[in-house]
C-alpha cells in the first residue's frame, strides 16, 4: 500500500508508548517511586477544545490539567475511579528540597 492509498509510514524516533522497540519485557516506568503518567492522544471538535481551554483558564490549569480533573469527577460520580488511583500532581515547580 502505498501512501496515496492512505497507508501511514513509520515514523523515527522514540515511541511514545514507551514499550521500547527491543521486544524485552520490562515493568512499568517509574519515577520518584510512582507509576509514569500514561500520554493518551485525544482528537476534539476545535469549538470544544477552545471551551475546554477557556475553562481551564478561568480555574488556573493547563488544559490536560482540566481533562484530567473533569475525567476523575465523572469517574468518581459514576462510582469507577480505582481505589489506587494517585492524587492529581500539585501544580507549579516542584519544591526545593530543604537540604539543598
């Protein structure tokens, strides 16, 4: 299939799901003793997105931030948000450590 036919090549670089491209099996990526955050890809209507990022603005977030929050409201209300699911990460610069 050639790319007039709708086929995607390959693209270079590092994959973005974070398997590796080695085939080895290796656990999940961990930072400072928690679970990497997933990278979901998410296609939305331009009207959409540009009232997402209003709203987010007015509530002083990132609009990942705010997809994130109104996804954990409608999980929670809806009874399915995982028992173990960690708290959304502070906002800011992370805090310097008192030693340094």
């Amino acid at each position: 299939m050639s790319p007039a036919d709708g086929a995607r090549e390959p693209r270079e670089g590092p994959d973005p799901s974070g398997a590796g491209g080695d085939g080895a099996a290796e656990g999940p990526a961990v930072k400072a003793g928690r679970q990497a955050r997933k990278q979901v890809l998410l296609r939305l209507d331009p009207q959409v997105h540009d009232a997402l990022a209003r709203w987010a603005g007015e509530e002083l977030r990132s609009a990942n931030a705010q997809i994130e929050f109104l996804l954990r409201r409608a999980l929670a209300e809806a009874g399915r948000l995982p028992g173990g699911a960690g708290p959304i990460p502070p906002r800011g610069r992370p805090r310097a450590s008192p030693d340094s």
